[in-house]
C-alpha cells in the first residue's frame, strides 16, 4: 500500500502520516527504491494495536 492509500483508508492527512513516521508510532513501512509502501498485512497488525479496549 501506499502512503496516499492508508491515508484515505483511515482519513487522516499525508502529514499525519509522515509525523508517525519520524515519531516509529506508526505502521512499518518498506523503501523500494525511491517509493514507499505498507504490506497489508503489517498494516493491519499495526491497526490491531491501536484499538481503544473501552469502544
């Protein structure tokens, strides 16, 4: 996935994104040469992690 992908999946800002990044809060993510993706599945273990016990 893309960065612009997990963005419009969980309507946040690109730059919400990029802020997860430099503070390693968010998804891992993999350089491929000048791009950047997120595996499904690391994504939605990342997700997992981030429920709200009370909701």
């Amino acid at each position: 996935m893309t960065p612009k992908e997990i963005c419009h999946e969980l309507q946040i800002p690109e730059q919400t994104f990029y802020q997860w990044r430099v503070k390693h809060t968010g998804p891992r993510a993999h350089r491929i040469g000048r791009h950047l993706r997120i595996s499904r599945t690391d994504f939605n273990a990342w997700l997992a992690t981030t429920e709200d016990p009370i909701g």
